[in-house]
C-alpha cells in the first residue's frame, strides 16, 4: 500500500508529543541550571534521595538511561560533591551510592522548581485530563517486549 497523501509534520502526534515535551524540559533545564543540576542528575538526586535507590543499574532503569551515561553522571555528581559513591560489602565490583548533605540540600531547593513547572503544564489541562494523558502516553511507551524504560 502506497499512500501518496503528503505527510503533515504539524498534524503528527509525534510533532505534538515532542513539542510538549521539549517546552516542559526547557523550563525545568533553566530552572535546574541555576542550581548546577541538569534535568538527568536531578532525576539521579530523586531515585537516590526519594527512592532509596543505591545500585548504579537500579538508578539507570529509574531513570531510563543506559548504564554507561549513568556512570558519567555519577561520576560527575560524586566529583561536585552531590553523592558518594562506595564499594560492596561482599563484592568489591558493587557500588553503593548514598547522597551527600549537598545532594540533600540539592534535592531539597530543586522540588520547589520541578512542582512549578510540572504545576504549569496542569493548569493548562481541565479537571481529570492530566490523569487521562498519562494514561495515554503510557501506552505509547511500550513496544512488543513490555514497557520502554531506557532512551
């Protein structure tokens, strides 16, 4: 099947979903910025602070990036004093990684930032729609070996 009909980038729900997206990156980036964080050590600081995560490959799955960028950026954070990272007990190769008072404190002035920008986008949504996007675009991350976790 050949389907002549041009293709209309600005009628594409892939052109929308990356529109949305990079407007709500953009403000959380400026915002983080001023803080010396960047969107993907800000999400570290959470599966680390937040979640309890202390294994580098749990952190790269709740993040959603692969192992070798999580790897950079724990060494980045651990080299601007954010976290720390340590050895296994039982196995020199594991890594523990626990937070720094910097990290806390990091984790404690960018909440304020992530619940503006993620308040904004919401207000523009009527009562019950937020819920009902999330839902949607939760089914748009999946393929037909279960749900895509790393970008």
């Amino acid at each position: 099947m050949n389907d002549q009909t041009p293709y209309r980038l600005h009628h594409s729900l892939g052109y929308h979903l990356s529109i949305a997206a990079r407007i709500q990156e953009r403000r959380l980036d400026e915002q983080l910025k001023t803080l010396g964080l960047t969107r993907t050590t800000w999400c570290i600081l959470l599966a680390v602070g937040n979640e309890n995560l202390s294994q580098p490959s749990d952190i790269a799955d709740f993040v959603g990036i692969d192992r070798t960028a999580t790897s950079r950026a724990l060494r980045q954070m651990e080299n601007a004093g954010l976290l720390a990272r340590s050895s296994g007990t039982e196995d020199k190769r594991t890594r523990r990684v626990v937070l720094t008072a910097a990290g806390q404190n990091a984790i404690a002035l960018a909440t304020p930032m992530a619940r503006d920008n993620a308040n904004q986008m919401s207000a523009l949504l009527s009562p019950g729609d937020e819920e009902q996007l999330i839902a949607l675009l939760d089914k748009l991350c999946v393929d037909k070996d279960g749900p895509l976790t790393t970008l």
